[in-house]
C-alpha cells in the first residue's frame, strides 16, 4: 500500500495511487485566547492573552475569543490569586461582560461559574446547582462542556482529581457559548490551557482548526451514481477526501467515492464532479465527501425489514452516526469542518406506489425537519442550504411520479428550517433504463450545485 499522507495530530489516510495534484500543507490547529476586545479597564491581560488579572472590584467576565455550538471541549485555569473573590466557567455569547452583583458569572441564566468558595452558580437569585471543594493560588481547575445537546452539561476538576457530576445548564443558554473568568473584587488573576494535553476521550481543546468544506449526500442510486459511462479523466486530487467509514481517504473515483448501502463504492456522482469544479476555482479548497446513499431505498416507511428512510433505527440514525464519526475524524485530525451542502437525489422508489407518492410530501418535510434538528456534528446548520434534485419526468407513471414532485416542491417552497432548493432534472438524460442519469447529466447538475452553494440557483416554478 503506497504511503500515507498525514492529516495532522497523528492522524492519517491513506492515498490510493499515484497523486497529480501537489497536497495542500497539512491542518494547523491554532489555540484561542481570552478576548481583549472584551476586557474592560478593570481587567490586564498578559502572557499572550492568556492570562488576566483582575484590578478593583471589576465584577466582569473576560471570554475566550472562540465560542462553540455543539460538541465536546475541555479547558484548564491556573489560579494566581484568588483575590477578594473568583470564578471560572463558561457563558452564553449574549451575557453582558460587566454585570454587577458577582463577578460576571452569578446571578445569571446565562453563565455558570465556578467560585473560589466551592460553590457553582448557575441561574438568576444565584441559584447554586452543585457544591465543589474551594480552591486558591496554584490550583489548576479544569473544565468540561458538553453541548452534545441543548443547553448542554458542565462539569469540573480540581488538580487532577475526579470530575464532578454533569450539571446541565439553565435553558436560557442557548447560543454560542464562551470559556473564561470572572472577577468579584481586586486581586484575583487566572492563566488559561485551552488545549491541556490528557483531555477527556472525545474531547477537543478550544482551537480553531484548518477551515475544511463538507458536502453531505443522501437518497437512492442516483445519488451514488449508475451511469454505465464510469470514466474518471482527471488528475487523483488528494486535497479531496471521502469517507469510507473508518477512516478519510483521498477520493479516487473507480476505487473510492464513499458508501452504498452499507458498502464502499467506487461510482461518483454529481457531488464528486462538484467537488471538482469547487477546487478548479479556489485551489486553496479543502473538501470533504461524507456519502451516505442507498441504492433502491425508499423514503416512505416499509414496515417489512427493508431499511427506509423514515423508521427509527434505519437509514436516517446510522447516517446520522456516519456524519457524527466522520465530523468527529475531522476535528480531531486538526480541521474545523463546516457542511456547505447536503444533496438529497432520491424519490424514484416511491414513485412506484401509490401510498408512498401520496405521502412523500409528508414523508419528505419530517426528514428535513430531523436533517435540522440533529445535534451535535450531524445537525444540518439552518444556514446550510439543502438541494433537493426533482425526481425526473422522464421517470415512471404520471400519476405517482407527480405526486413525488409535488411533494419535492412543496417542502422546498416551505424551506423546513432552512433553504431547500428544488433543482431541475428533467432535461438531463437518462440510461435505457429510463432511471439513472447519464455520464454528463452528473456534470451538468454539478453545475447547478455549484450555484445553490453560491445561491445563485434560479429553480423551477412549475408545478408537477
């Protein structure tokens, strides 16, 4: 096997042959620090803004400058001096950084701080959600957030011991959410590891990793691609990978594209051409493939064992843990990996019965709606647009196919928490089978992916 070419932090895939495009430099996971945009003059920063000490009775917060959405992050504080009081925690991105009546992190629906006292406040009338051991100069407090889902929980060690008890915090944090210290009175001082080394298993330190782009693709065949015509006249591009379940490895189209039902698969399809075209304009792109597609698979329930895409346990959850382990490779190999697309291409299986076609629309708006929902890294972002490719009026009977499209329409007119673009398909060709898009239908609708990216798609009005 030829060699593997690192992805960063000691992390690896593998390129399948022989490379004709030079890799980018490998991902530079940059650590945060606290914010001096948010300092006030009540409060020094120093060492690299890491470290802030605390002037008279400032009763503020400085923050990091990263916030976080999802996921799971650790951090330590090194007490210098406790002062006339102290606490380290966290906040939502919307708390006032000078809030008087404790330190910026009490007496707040928005913030939970941990104080020199012992005591955890989290909650407005400084309601105390847990009682810790005190702590003072020296001491090395770390912290704990899970936001693998809303609001999510905080938990905390003091010099190496056992973490406390998961707390969760108050509902109202539900933004973005800040590390960092607050001071009650004068004297108090604290430095910040935002990427201490034994963190947690499955958690991160607060870096901001390499910028990479992930497109997301769901449905049936056409989404994995069955056009007889396989051929792949470029050049292996190894700052594209995909993928293959357990590891990222560098797409080679006829080798490795992704997944089909539960197997790897070398077909490529639209997304892999977009990708392409993606990288022909901006060089500098890094992309991820996450391809989740089942061949023959229906959206509507089947009741019988087949797996679908609307009952539980099935196509929906194991894609879901396919993105999660995907995202969470991504991170911890040194990327900070943002979906810019999910391409849903399917609705031909359930155009074949009646009560599937009748109820795709239905069927289809709940899918969406758990594609928004999810949290965590398989959580479509409401700014994330969705293309949606119209089953084809090539396809099929009138009567059930119409009823597909109507309900394609439908959910991309209501846009179901989030941009849905309907985009054309009826003028691309297909295979004899009348089925599968033709080599350069894929081609051609990777041009039109482009443009929902860019939101720049004009889409069909036309009702089925």
């Amino acid at each position: 096997m030829s060699p593997a070419i690192g992805l960063g932090l000691g992390m690896a895939f593998t390129d399948l042959g022989t490379v004709g495009i030079a890799p980018l430099p490998p991902p530079v996971p940059v650590g945060t620090t606290l914010d001096p945009a948010g300092a006030t003059a009540n409060n020094v920063l120093s060492n690299g803004n890491l470290t802030v000490s605390g002037a008279s009775n400032p009763q503020a917060f400085v923050r990091s400058i990263k916030s976080i959405t999802s996921g799971k992050y650790e951090c330590a504080f090194t007490i210098g001096a406790v002062g006339s009081g102290m606490s380290v925690g966290c906040a939502d991105t919307t708390l006032s950084l000078s809030v008087p009546g404790g330190s910026g992190l009490a007496n707040s629906t928005l913030a939970v701080g941990y104080f020199n006292t012992g005591v955890v406040y989290c909650g407005s009338g400084f309601t105390n959600i847990d009682t810790l051991a005190s702590y003072t100069t020296g001491d090395v407090i770390r912290l704990r957030i899970d936001r693998s889902t809303s609001p999510g929980t905080v938990c905390f060690s003091k010099n190496g011991g056992a973490f406390s008890t998961p707390r969760t915090m108050n509902a109202a944090m539900t933004h973005a959410l800040h590390v960092g210290v607050g001071h009650q009175g004068g004297g108090a001082s604290a430095t910040v590891d935002f990427d201490p080394t034994g963190k947690g298993s499955g958690y991160s330190g607060w870096t901001d990793g390499t910028p990479i782009d992930v497109i997301v693709t769901a449905g049936q065949s056409n989404a994995v691609a069955q056009q007889l015509d396989q051929s792949w006249p470029y050049p292996v591009n190894p700052n594209i990978i995909t993928w293959n379940g357990s590891a990222w490895v560098t797409m080679r189209p006829g080798t490795i594209t992704g997944y089909d039902f539960g197997a790897t698969t070398g077909k490529w399809a639209a997304d892999v051409e977009l990708s392409r075209q993606l990288f022909a304009v901006t060089p500098t792109k890094r992309i991820a493939h996450i391809r989740y597609p089942a061949s023959g698979s229906q959206l509507a329930p089947t009741g019988d064992g087949t797996f679908d895409w609307s009952e539980a346990n099935e196509l929906f959850a194991n894609g879901g843990f396919f993105v999660r382990d995907a995202m969470a490779a991504l991170r911890a190999a040194g990327y900070n990996p943002t979906i810019i697309l999910l391409w849903w291409q399917q609705g031909e299986t359930d155009a074949t019965a009646s009560t599937p076609a009748t109820n795709y629309g239905t069927n289809f708006a709940t899918l969406v709606a758990g594609f928004r929902n999810q949290s965590g890294d398989w959580k479509i972002p409401a700014a994330c647009p969705i293309a949606v490719g119209r089953l084809s009026s090539q396809f099929g009977s009138a009567t059930n196919r119409n009823l597909v499209r109507a309900g394609q329409k439908s959910v991309c007119d209501a846009d179901v928490g989030g941009p849905q673009w309907l985009v054309e398909c009826d003028d691309l060709a297909l295979e004899n089978d009348q089925t599968h898009f033709v080599r350069v239908s894929h081609i051609t609708l990777a041009g039109r992916l482009k443009q929902v990216i860019a939101g720049t798609y004009t889409q069909p009005t036309n009702t089925p």
